[in-house]
C-alpha cells in the first residue's frame, strides 16, 4: 500500500536507471530463496551516488508502511532517526490527524486529554519513536510521523492493523481486497422492520451508514468515502466500491434490536494492484564484448510493496526476491543457454492476486549481440581477401620458378 509523492519519477525512469546505475555485480544474484529487502531504504546520511548504486532504491514513494500487531500486545513505530536539538517530531493519528505526541528542543508532549489512548503511549527522547501498550481496536488506523527539521519537512505513514479477540466474544474477520475493486461486508442476517443496523469506520467509530424502519442513512458528507457507499435494504450488508488505502482498517457493525445489541468487526487490508513485469536482456553482457554461451535475462518491477519475484522453469521455482513495506523497484536476474528449449516465466505475487510473464520465447531474447554480428560480418570478408592475397602470391611464386627451369632447360 502506498501513495505517490511528488517527488517520485516517472516509471520509465526508473526502468531506465535500474539499468543504467546499477553494475553487473551489484544486481542481486539470488537463487532459490526469500528475503525481505527492509534494508532497501533510503538510510539517513547516504549520498545521493550511493543510492543510486543501489539496484534497489530506485523510485520511492510516499508509502504507508502496514503493521499488523494482536490486540493486547505493545506495537513499536520507528522514526529511523536520531533527534537533533532543534528537531520536532510530531505524531497524529486518525482522518483528522490529532497530534497525540512530540519532541521539540528535547521536550516530549504527550496528549494526556486523548480518551482513545488515556496512558498507552511512550515516546523514545533520543529517536522520538512511538511505542503503543496494551494495543485496543479502536487504535488502528493511520499514523502520521512529521520529521520537521532546517533541512524540510519528512513524513512517514502507518497504517495499524489489529487482530485478535475484541472483548470476550467478538472477533475480527480480516477481508483483504485489491485497490480499485469492490468490498461486500455481509451482516448475515435479515432486517427485521424495528431493527437497527449501523456501520462505523476508524478509531473514532464515525457513523458511515445505516438502515432503521427500512429507511437508509449514508453520510454524504464524508469525504473519505464520498460516493462509494452502498447498503442492502434486506440484509444492512455494506459494499465500499472503488477501494482505496485511505479505507483500510477496523469497520464496526452493530445490529440493534429488542435482543439486545450484536456486534460484528471487520478489518480491511488493501493491496496496490500489480504491475506486469518487465523481461529484457541484461544489455551489459553485450557492452562487455565478452563471448559466451549463457544468455542473461532480467525480470524488472517498479513501485511496488509487498510482493514476491520469482522465476519458474515450468512449475519449478529457480529464485525469488521479496519486499515487504517498501515502494521500490525489484529485478530478478537469470542465467540461461542459448537455444533452450525450456519454457519460463516471471511472477510477482501478493497475498491475495498474482501477475505473470510467461511462455518466453528464449531464442527471440537472446538474439547474438549485434555489436559482435556485426564484427563477425566485416571481419568475414577480410579473411576472405587475405586467403586469396596468399594463394595469388603462391600461385605467382609458383609460375616465377617453373618459368626459370624452363628457362634453364632451353640454355
């Protein structure tokens, strides 16, 4: 999940400087294993050569990073830095971003009057990082982090996630969704004419929508949602279509009747749509002017969080590479023989969909590199007019002595 910032180049930019700077041997050889690649980010101090050096750190955006933590449990949220005297960090929570806690000239604030949070945070003084004890639903959602410095303003997003038993008997089903398509939150059951059935979003269980003597609500001043909403006149079921990140996190449904009150949670995780990846040929083989019978291929991505990279060899996993909480791009090599046979593919996958590239026609990537053909086309006729040179020069030695013996012979 992420949100493009404005300073984030366009996508064939970064296709062009994954190549571009990044070094053979700089690209990850990885073979048949997994790994995070958390180590991708931008770390504070680099230069801005040695990011560029990093096949990895190519296109960040402005991302959310997603934390999924049990209700109960402390969730620790890391700045990444280290507080300098005249630095503010500032942390707010929610659609309508409330400050909940800062540091400014090494003075920590924390909000005492929230309700929400009452004495669950604890701030780091050297790092200004939020820690969350004793983590209730109600605390999921957005966390804005702002840096602000001499240097600007840097701004970090995360979006909480909680799962678990809330209370003693209500759980949290977890639905997670591609973004850009529908959501159905089924209440499971059927209206009944003097029930009541109401649906809240966020920490602050904002009443969205609801359904009461057959009359629908839908709060068309909301401006996360706007016009997505949709409620099932029979059943109170909920739809949200054209799902974006700002809608993830904990919806509460309460089913009010002559019963008593029932309540449901969901909690809705949202994953960008994929990209289909990229296949070219490691164009520095042919640069290089070295002679060889592998062929290199690359399988490229750009802007992406939470995937997997894989090549396959027919059903057969040959390697793969992992992210989890970066919008970066990823590249995958692979080594294969000219003239195979053997059919391939390039996959990335997230935990709900996959893209793939498959059926790679080998002999039409690697085709001989053209700077070596076309050595191998003007060195041809030259050996050509060097043998001919050596059979003429031959030939006339040749004649030269025949023609003195017979000289010879008539003296």
């Amino acid at each position: 999940m992420y949100q493009f910032g404005h300073g984030c180049v366009a996508e064939w930019v970064c296709r062009v400087l994954i190549f571009v700077f990044s070094p053979v041997h700089l690209r990850p050889r990885i073979t048949g294993i997994r790994r995070g690649l958390t180590t991708a980010a931008a770390a504070p101090g680099k230069s801005e050569a040695e990011h560029l050096t990093n096949p990895l750190h190519v296109c960040h955006a402005r991302k959310v990073k997603s934390v999924s933590v049990l209700e109960g449990d402390s969730v620790f949220l890391n700045t990444d830095v280290k507080v300098q005297r005249d630095d503010q960090i500032l942390w707010m929570f929610g659609p309508q971003n409330t400050r909940i806690a800062d540091i400014h000239r090494q003075n920590i604030y924390i909000d005492a009057t929230n309700t929400i949070f009452e004495n669950r945070l604890q701030m780091d003084n050297q790092t200004g990082s939020l820690t969350v004890r004793n983590i209730r639903s109600e605390h999921s959602g957005l966390y804005k982090l702002q840096i602000i410095s001499s240097r600007g303003t840097e701004e970090k997003l995360f979006n909480i996630s909680i799962y678990g038993v809330i209370g003693d008997t209500d759980e949290v089903k977890s639905v997670s969704v591609t973004e850009g398509d529908s959501v159905f939150l089924n209440t499971d059951v059927k209206v009944q004419r003097e029930e009541q059935i109401l649906w809240m979003f966020g920490p602050q269980n904002t009443r969205i929508a609801d359904i009461h003597r057959q009359n629908i609500y839908i709060d068309a001043t909301n401006t996360i949602f706007g016009d997505r909403l949709q409620m099932d006149n029979q059943t109170g079921s909920l739809t949200v279509r054209n799902i974006r990140s700002e809608h993830s996190g904990l919806y509460k449904l309460q089913i009010i009747s002559s019963r008593g009150t029932e309540e449901k949670l969901f909690n809705i995780s949202i994953y960008a749509r994929l990209p289909a990846p990229v296949i070219t040929r490691d164009s520095s083989q042919c640069s290089s002017g070295s002679s060889t019978s592998n062929c290199s291929l690359l399988c490229s991505v750009v802007n992406v969080s939470a995937v997997t990279l894989s090549w396959y060899k027919g059903n057969s996993l040959l390697s793969s590479i992992s992210v989890s909480d970066l919008s970066i791009s990823l590249s995958l090599p692979l080594e294969v023989e000219y003239q195979e046979n053997n059919i391939y593919s390039c996959v990335i996958n997230n935990p709900i969909t996959n893209q793939t590239e498959h059926n790679i026609n080998i002999t039409q990537l690697c085709q001989p590199c053209a700077g070596l053909d076309n050595r191998s086309k003007h060195m041809m006729p030259k050996a050509l007019i060097a043998i001919i040179t050596i059979i003429a020069v031959l030939l006339a030695c040749i004649a030269a002595v025949v023609g003195l013996r017979k000289k010879k012979a008539r003296q």
